[in-house]
C-alpha cells in the first residue's frame, strides 16, 4: 500500500511516500495498527529518518538516517520537508479511517482457535526443568478427533486485570500459574502489555486421562500469536505452547507428532511424523472418571527406583515408534504404545506418592481387549496415560465390534479418529 503527496509548488512541499511491510495477517490496515502498537510498546524513540529542506523546490533528499529492519515506513528520495514519524503515522491511519486517537492501539487484538487432544504413545514422564517444561526424553503421539479444545483470547487495553475462563468456571491457584506462563511468554516477544481475558471450552471430559491441558494450551497458544499479530509456524507455536504443558506442543502440530527434548526453544519443540495411518486408526475411549495429580506425577518421577531404566529404554522405544509409523505397522504402533503405558504406570507407582490412577474399570478394559485379540484375532491395543481412562486402539474396520464390546462392561465410551493439527478459527466461532 503506497501514498503519495506531490509538489505543488516551490515554497517547501515534498513529495514523500510509504509502504507497508512484512505484514503479519491477512488483514493490512490490522497489521499497521499492530506495528504501531509495537512501536509504542517497546518506547523506540529514535527518528527513523530525516529529509533535508529546499526551498528552491523538489529535489532528491541528501540525509536518511535510522532505518530500521521493522519500520512500516520507506521514504521517497525526493522528499524535501521534515516530516516526523508520528505525523506520517497520523496521515496514514487518518486516511484509512481506523485510528484510534485516544489511545494508539490496535483494535480488534482477538482471535480464536482449536486444538485436538493427544494420546501419548511413546509417553515423556519428569522434566528436567519445571519452569519451562523441558521433558527428559523425546515423545510421540496421535491427537484424537472430534474431542476438541475451543479457546478465545483478547488483548484488552481497557481491562485491568488478566481473566481466564475454562468451562465457565475462573481459574483459580496453580492452573492459573501455568496459563500466566504462556501468557507471559507472548507479551515479551511482543511486547504487549494488555491484559488478557481467555476463554476456553472442552467438548470431552477434562482431568480424567484424555489430554485436555494438551490441547488447552494448544490452542490458547495458537489464539494468542494470532490475536497478537504473530507470524510464525506451528513448529515454533508448539514451543509456546510446551511452557504450558509439554504435551500441548504436539497438539499444536498435530496427527503423528514427536516432541523433542533440549534445553531451548530452537530445540524442544514438536513436529509432525508422516504416516499412511491417519484414515486408519479408530481410537474407543473409554471412560474411568477418577481425578489425577499428572504435575505431581511427573515432579517427583526421577525419584522413582525405576526412571533410570525406562530412561534407558526409552531411547530405543521412540526410534522403533518413529520406524513403524513410517511402514504403517498399525500393530507394532500400538504394541509399543501399550508396553509404553505399562512402563510409564510402573514407574508411577513406585515414586515417592505412590500413584496408583489405575480403577477396576480400568482392568475390565484391559481384561477386555485382551480377549479380543487373543480370542478373536481382532487388532486392539490399550493405552492409558497418568488416569484410570483407557484408549481403546483399533481400525476403523472393528470399531463398531470393540466398542460394544467396552460397553457391555458397564464403561461410557466414544470412538474418534485421529485429530489434526491447531488451528484458528473464523471471528464467527468466538465465545464473547
């Protein structure tokens, strides 16, 4: 976007002109208010140039000093007139008619996204930094559809405080904590300052065993890059999203994904592992409400007599996951997920708390699909995280059998497939 005003005659107009750049959404004039926002934000106070006066008439500017890589703003050589960066950004925004004159801020700093939750298969259990959620090892999962997170956030400049809905319920104590580290985390690469109301609802049960601060934080970090202006891949949202939960970063990519492990955002992030199985995998999730204590789970894992041998092991257990989603070994997937879940639970119960999330539902589902595989050849694996809910693993072929079959034990179940990555969503789709 270009404008122009021309000499009209010799008494010290200019011709000068600007241009936008590198912009950072669809939307241009949303992207020049954002710039300006910025600009205020981080106090740059330097001048970005200066053009020498001639009152003989048009003729091309000597001096141009200060530019800067992030500068909205290009001026003409030919300028000959003075002109200030806040007068351009007047006429600018004056002419496009959505200034804000009170305040110098962006409107309409709102976005809204989803994210699917994980399962884990290759599972992480302890972080070697509880700050910023580093995980000791590498981990994989599948994101599981149509359960879903819905999240939408506002930068408002009005407000006074941060609010955070989940459920229509505030937040309260420790999980405020968290939300506040991602949070956080965007207002200093941003340097915005607003405060923040998020609101967030889950279509599936939460904090019983099916991954809902996975995609919780998957998708309240994809609305918040967006409703902050951000450009960036979902690779680097997944390490916003980590600070979180460690989880959330695979939710962000979505599908197959592995995260990482590494002590900085270039290397702890997540990425999506391709694979032919995506129409295949139908996942029966059995319901077991009983409430966990993950955060504490995975603090006090090392303590555990055996952490050092799942750490061992574990190595081997991703190269194997990595080599048979690359063949699409539907069977060896789910075989390794389910001695995964074994090995994680092991590691559980014998911490300090001695965690035992496991309930006789639980058992009867194992019990179950045991059967199933064993009796009638069908292909179905188990898997729980730190909950008494289990993943039922099948195709999509036997989906109806073992469904049924969960059911007859008395456990609610649903049957999803696998989910795909964070995304953001149309304004139509806000919650406020």
């Amino acid at each position: 976007m270009k404008h122009e005003q021309r000499c009209t005659d010799q008494s010290g107009s200019c011709l000068f002109q600007w241009q936008v750049h590198r912009p950072v959404s669809n939307h241009p004039h949303r992207n020049a208010l954002i710039r300006l926002q910025r600009y205020h934000a981080r106090q740059r106070t330097q001048n970005l140039w200066s053009v020498e006066s001639n009152v003989a008439g048009c003729q091309s500017a000597r001096s141009y000093r200060g530019h800067h890589t992030n500068s909205m703003l290009v001026p003409s050589d030919r300028c000959t007139r003075n002109i200030s960066v806040i007068e351009s950004y007047l006429l600018l925004f004056i002419g496009i008619g959505i200034f804000n004159l009170a305040s110098l801020r962006p409107v309409g700093m709102k976005a809204t996204a989803r994210a699917h939750p994980i399962q884990g298969l290759i599972k992480y259990h302890g972080m070697r930094d509880n700050n910023n959620r580093y995980p000791y090892h590498d981990s994989i999962s599948v994101c599981t559809a149509p359960s879903a997170t819905t999240t939408t956030v506002e930068f408002q400049s009005d407000a006074s405080t941060d609010v955070y809905i989940v459920d229509n319920e505030r937040v309260e104590g420790r999980a405020v904590e968290r939300i506040d580290a991602v949070v956080d985390h965007v207002r200093e690469r941003t340097g915005i300052r607003d405060p923040v109301r998020l609101v967030s609802e889950n279509s599936f049960p939460s904090n019983i065993g099916f991954g809902s601060s996975s995609s919780g934080f998957a998708a309240a970090a994809m609305a918040l890059v967006t409703a902050a202006g951000e450009e960036l891949t979902r690779p680097e949202i997944s390490a916003i999203a980590r600070r979180g939960s460690s989880s959330a970063a695979r939710a962000v990519t979505g599908a197959f994904s592995q995260l990482y492990s590494g002590m900085n955002d270039t290397d702890c992030h997540a990425e999506r592992i391709e694979t032919n199985l995506d129409s295949t995998v139908r996942t029966v999730a059995a319901h077991v409400p009983a409430y966990k204590e993950t955060e504490e789970a995975h603090r006090e894992a090392a303590q555990s007599h055996m952490f050092d041998a799942r750490l061992a092991h574990v190595h081997h257990q991703i190269d194997a996951m990595r080599d048979a989603l690359y063949d699409g070994d539907f069977d060896r997937i789910f075989e390794l997920a389910e001695h995964d879940s074994l090995s994680l639970t092991a590691t559980t119960m014998t911490g300090p708390a001695g965690w035992v999330y496991w309930q006789p539902q639980t058992i009867a589902v194992f019990n179950t699909v045991r059967e199933l595989r064993e009796r009638d050849s069908i292909p179905v694996y188990f898997s729980t995280d730190t909950g008494a809910s289990v993943y039922v693993n099948t195709t999509a072929t036997h989906a109806d059998t073992v469904e049924s079959a969960i059911a007859d034990i008395g456990v609610e179940t649903d049957v999803w497939s696998v989910g795909g990555p964070a995304e953001v969503l149309p304004a139509k789709d806000s919650l406020f």
